[in-house]
C-alpha cells in the first residue's frame, strides 16, 4: 500500500533499517537523562538548524504534537489576547483550543478562496500573539511568504505564531519572519506520528519568561530549562527523536527539497488542469498549497475512487469536514518517490 494520505502520510523508506538498528544498539532502552540521550537531542536540534536553515539564535524543543503546542503557546505566550487568523477546520481548531484557555482569544476568518488582505489585520499598539496557518491540511491552501512578513510588520508589538504542520521539512521557510513555528514529523519530515518540533525566537522567549508560567508538564519555561541540559521535562519520544535524527543526517538542504516539492506541486496542477471529471478544489492558484492537493469531483465518483484505489494499493486522503464526501487529498511530501507518484497517476488515467 503506497501512502498518499497527508498525514500520518508515508514515511522515509530508510526507516525500518534506522528502527532495527535503534533496536539492536540499544537506543530504544536509553534513559532521557543520559548523556546518550542528550548527545541525540543535541544533534537533532543542530540538524534541524542546518537543513532547515533555522536561525541559531533560536530556541527548538520537542513535543508530542502540533495540537499540544497550541496548548503551549495559550499557556506560555498569550497573556490576554490571542488573534487566530484562518480558512479551515484546523486554524479553527486552534483558535477553539486557545478560547478554552485564554478567554480573550479572538478570530478572522477568511474564505479559502480568498488570499486575505493584510492591511484588515492591524492590532493596535498593544501586545499578544497572531496565530495563523501556513498550510490549511483540511482545504489545500497556503499563505505567501509576504503576507506573513507584512503581517509582523504591521504589528510589531504582537508575536506571530505560525502552524506550519503541513509544510516544515517541505517547503523553504523564513523563520526570522515569525516568532514561533511549529510542526508534527507525520507530514513532511516523512516520520511516524508522536513527535512535533516547536521553534522559538528570543523575542518570544522574552515573553515565555516575562509570564514564567509554570503550572504544567509542558510549560515553556520549564521546557526551556531542560533544553539548557539538552533534557525534557517528561520522558520523551526517544525512538522518534533519534529517527529524526538520521533522517536529518541524509536529507538534503531545504532550499533543495523546496525545489523537487514545487517541481511536483506543478506537474500535478498541470496533470489535473487535463482532466474532466477530477479538478482542484480551490480555483485561485495563488492560495494553492504546495504539498497537499485537495481535488474535487462528484459524490459517486469520490466514493468508487477511493474504492477502487485502495483495491489497487492507493491510500488517498479523505475529504476533511464538510468536504468529506465531495473531496479527496494527495499529498506531495518528500518521503514519496517518483515512481510511485507516475503508478497513481496511471491510475488516475482512468478517471
């Protein structure tokens, strides 16, 4: 079965031969206080610095997934007012789960057509977090690198914090352009589920220690102090960590992988502008994401595809939300090799 489902999507093929080994030294059974274990967290986090170009001023700690940093950032970041920014189920997601810890959480959404207009989005004098989305999983979307530089500059007062779950390890960011980012490794990082990155700037860390909050497990400042010994507050994912770890050692730099990712990105736009009955879903292709595309076509048609895919070996991905029955996912991450995207698309041929 080749994986095509965006997340938990396919995962690097040098996984299974990095999991025996892992086994067979031992690394399975390691303590998270070891010196083996710090020499694995602090070669992961120079690793992510390198590949991902990662500015070295900032701060990189593990979680257990996207969905707890958004608890994180509530917890540690946002004083009074957080400002979620969004076009789909997942930004709305964010802000649902920060309303429930800071009440002054507010929300701006956007029409997934729609690349939104920055000037709407000036915040005042005062301070707080923008949270916002770079790659919407649900619909298939993506923000340009200069909204987000035009929305930190309009609001220099505020953090910017950025989910980009479904793009870190895919596609080239600028991280001096916010102040927190962060991702699971299911998507991109071509890794199994479990484990998530979270990247700080020292401007958020400013703030992190200004509110000191320290009342949970995964409270920034708490985090960070463990990070100063290359150590987790809690037993962490040891087995995904190290696996990040290697994969990191063999990945190429991301301006690369960006490349090979847009290079695909087009070829399937090209493919599917040939086809009749199977469109991408958003029109507007300056809102396209670049590595999950979402693509339409009738109810009956989506249900004897999906059918007929898994039959020959095709795990698509499911329509999210309202776009369930109507909608199905492919995702374009670098785990997946050219050959197997040429055997869907043959099987796409049909359709």
């Amino acid at each position: 079965m080749i994986s095509f489902y965006p997340g938990p999507s396919k995962v690097h093929e040098e996984i299974p031969e990095y999991v025996k080994y892992a086994y067979r030294k031992g690394i399975l059974s390691i303590n998270h206080r070891s010196a083996e274990f710090m020499r694995i967290c602090e070669r992961t986090v120079a690793l992510l610095k390198e590949k991902l170009d990662i500015p070295q001023d900032y701060k990189i700690f593990f979680t257990g997934s996207a969905t707890e940093c958004w608890e994180i950032i509530a917890q540690s970041v946002v004083s009074k007012r957080s400002y979620h920014i969004y076009n789909g189920a997942f930004g709305q997601k964010w802000y649902e789960y920060s309303n429930r810890i800071r009440s002054g959480a507010r929300q701006f959404p956007f029409d997934r057509e729609e690349l939104p207009n920055v000037n709407k989005y000036k915040f005042g004098s005062g301070d707080g977090v923008i949270c916002v989305t770079h790659n919407e999983t649900s619909n298939g979307t993506q923000l340009p690198e200069e909204f987000i530089r035009d929305l930190k500059d309009n609001n220099p007062n505020h953090l910017l914090a950025v989910d980009a779950t479904s793009s870190m390890a895919g596609v080239a960011l600028n991280f001096e352009l916010a102040d927190i980012w962060f991702a699971s490794v299911q998507k991109c990082f071509g890794l199994p589920a479990g484990l998530a990155v979270l990247v700080c700037s020292p401007k958020a860390m400013e703030v992190v220690e200004k509110i000191n909050d320290r009342n949970f497990y995964n409270s920034l400042p708490f985090m960070n102090d463990m990070m100063e010994k290359w150590q987790t507050p809690f037993t962490p994912n040891v087995l995904n960590i190290y696996l990040l770890m290697r994969v990191l050692e063999n990945s190429k730099p991301i301006a690369l992988v960006d490349e090979k990712i847009r290079k695909r990105y087009r070829k399937w736009v090209k493919y599917f502008e040939g086809k009749q009955t199977l469109n991408h879903l958003i029109r507007n292709k300056a809102a396209h994401s670049f590595t999950v595309l979402p693509i339409a076509a009738s109810e009956a048609a989506i249900t004897k595809l999906k059918r007929d895919a898994k039959e020959k070996g095709f795990l698509l991905g499911e329509g999210y939300g309202d776009l369930k029955s109507t909608t199905f996912r492919i995702a374009n991450f670098p785990a997946l090799k050219k050959k197997e995207i040429e055997k869907l698309k043959n099987f796409l041929d049909t359709y």
